[in-house]
C-alpha cells in the first residue's frame, strides 16, 4: 500500500489525495478513465475543508482503513485499487472542477457528494464520460419525500407546507400530495426556491404565511438555516409551526418546534458501504472496466447469501457466485448500488436546545 502526498493546486481550492491498494501488480500505473487496465480506482467527493470538514475527514480515513481490509483479501489478483479523495463543499463552480480532478485521474467509480443539491449536477458530469460509475452518497428525495409524508402524519400533521431546493426531485410535491389525500391531509403551499437560494425569501415566506398549515418541511435546501431564520423573521418559523429540515442540518440551531432529519448511519458508513460494493463488484466482475463492473453491482447486494465484510463476502461470492452485503448505513440496495430502505435519525428538542429523547425516533426510507 503506498499513500501518496495530499497536494492543493495553486489557486484552486480542492484537495486531491491518492491511497493505492496494489495487489499483485507492482506498479500504480493509471490507464484512461474507463479502460480496463487492472487498476480500479475509486475517488470519492467529500467536505474535507471548512465548516463541515469533521464528517467528511472522519470518512476519508475510514475508507483508508477499509481498503487495508481490501489490500489482506488479495483476491482481485492482477487488479489494485487505488482510491482518490477531492474535497467538496457547496460551491458548485468547486464542485465541477472536483469532478474535473477525479475524472484526470482516471476514475472508474465516484462515490459521492453527501448532499442532493451536489448530486443531480456530479451524475450529469459523469455521464459526459460515458464510462464511470456513480454512487451517490444522498438517497433519492422520492423516497424521502415518501419518508416524510409519513413522518409529518404520525406527528399528527394533515395541514403541510412542502419548501424545495432548485435541485430537488420534481415528483416530491406529487408524492406529499398523494400520501396526504390517502390519511385526509392536505399540501397547502408548494414552494420552490430559485437556484442560488440567495438573496431574501420574501415572496416564498409569504406564500406558506398565508397556507395554515401546522408543519413546514424543508426538502433537500442548501442552507436551511436562512430559510428556518426567514420562517421565524415572518412569525411562522418554528415557534409557531413544526419545522422539519431534511439534509444540510449541520448548520441549524438547535430550537424547540424543529425537527432535524438525516440520515442515522454516519458518513463514514455510507462511503465504506460503497467501498466495499464497487470492490466486491471488481471481484465479481474479475476486471476493472466499469460497464463490466456496473453489471456485476447486483451480484453483490442482492443474492441470498448475507455477509457483512468484503472478506467474508468475498470468500462468499467466490462459493455461491452472488451475496447480499449487509450495509452499516442502509438495509438494502438497488440491483445497480442505489441505496434503499435508509433509516433516519429525526431529532426534536427541548426549549434549551437539548435533545427531546421522546420525541426523536428513528424513521426508514421506503
């Protein structure tokens, strides 16, 4: 294993660091993105600088550990692995320019960004190759809009106001609707924010002032908390009404009438989760080309023998052909790596910003 030197271009503002796994190949010699050339290699897109950095360090060097894990299998005999880190936060002219990194060194699979509004924008750009494979680190808001509906009901909500960011799935509003009507509720405002979420949100603030609903939710916002400081400004932020903020609540004070939702597995479970999928499908797939290894992802996550280490299923998948990898940070996955089944941490709190343990409870994705 060689650990190569983390290295911060002039006047660029990600961060590139390179951790190989050689495993029977003695030289760490790149090919073309999406050439079979016996090296797999894995980048990922994480907040390694700035305010939410403590996350995505923690899971950089969790994947590091993991790929010691894959490095002692050595069964992909004359395939390495070599994983590759770029840092990201929420500035999406620096989140291109990540991708642009990842995609020169020779990326096969990108796991990554952790948020929604990164995600729509990096698969476009992946998709521009033609060849890598993307593991999105944020479940689709279909099926946490779905969560959520069912979320607001229990709480004994039929009044809602649904708050979207730009980049948000646009069936999100659809599904609230559906879910509501089925249980006698109502979406009495469906308000979309504009691409920057910059500048006030005046006319969007009055529009959910004037629904009376009794609970608000916040669905993939790239900084909830100036919209949660814009509800309270208004009169109808959390003092008022149940807010639910989903995703980017890393930023959000701590206030009696919110409710914090993500997801319950850490950060670092979610990218080892995807580790070890890619690896096991490279082991499956025995080559490094990624249509060959996007076509072996179903192998691994939905056969019926469980297993819940690359080891242990590695050894699994050479004896029955396919696994299901029990995931830390998901119950189940997609035939093509897509995660299902998430379960969610939704946290109330008391007057003094402490957590509220009857009210917090964990809720799944469906």
């Amino acid at each position: 294993m060689r650990l190569y030197p983390a290295s911060v271009s002039a006047g660029r503002a990600w961060l590139i660091l390179t951790l190989a796994a050689c495993l029977g190949v003695s030289a760490c010699s790149p090919g073309p993105v999406g050439d079979a050339d016996g090296e797999l290699v894995i980048g990922t897109l994480l907040p390694l600088t700035g305010d939410s950095s403590e996350p995505g360090l923690a899971a950089r060097d969790a994947v590091n550990a993991q790929i010691v894990e894959i490095a002692a299998a050595t069964e992909f005999d004359d395939t390495q692995v070599r994983l590759v880190h770029a840092d990201v936060r929420t500035d999406g002219k620096l989140l291109a320019a990540a991708v642009e990194e990842l995609i020169a060194n020779n990326v096969d699979v990108v796991i990554g960004p952790p948020t929604h509004g990164q995600n729509s924008a990096v698969g476009q750009q992946l998709a521009a190759t033609g060849t890598v494979i993307h593991l999105p680190l944020a479940e689709s808001t279909s099926s946490q809009a779905r969560m959520m509906a069912d979320a607001v009901l229990a709480d004994g909500h039929t009044a809602l106001a649904l708050v979207t960011g730009s980049s948000t799935a646009t069936d999100a509003a659809a599904i609230f609707t559906e879910r509501l009507s089925e249980n006698g509720g109502s979406l009495l405002a469906d308000v979309e924010l504009g691409t920057t979420e910059e500048g006030r949100f005046d006319p969007e603030v009055a529009q959910i002032a004037a629904a009376p609903s009794t609970a608000i939710v916040l669905l993939g916002l790239a900084d909830p908390q100036r919209f949660v400081d814009a509800l309270t400004e208004a009169g109808v932020g959390p003092g008022t009404r149940t807010v639910y903020v989903v995703g980017n609540t890393h930023s959000v004070s701590p206030t009696p009438g919110l409710r914090l939702v993500e997801p319950a597995g850490s950060l670092a479970d979610q990218v080892v989760d995807r580790l070890v999928i890619a690896s096991l499908a490279s082991a499956a797939a025995g080559t490094d080309d990624p249509s060959t290894v996007a076509a072996q992802l179903s192998s691994v996550v939905a056969g019926e023998t469980a297993c819940a280490s690359f080891a242990n299923c590695l050894k699994e998948l050479r004896e029955n052909q396919t696994v299901a990898f029990s995931a830390t940070a998901a119950n189940a996955f997609t035939s093509d790596g897509q995660p299902t089944q998430v379960p969610y941490r939704l946290v109330a709190f008391t007057p003094d910003g402490q957590v509220n343990e009857e009210l917090t409870r964990i809720i799944t994705s469906s």
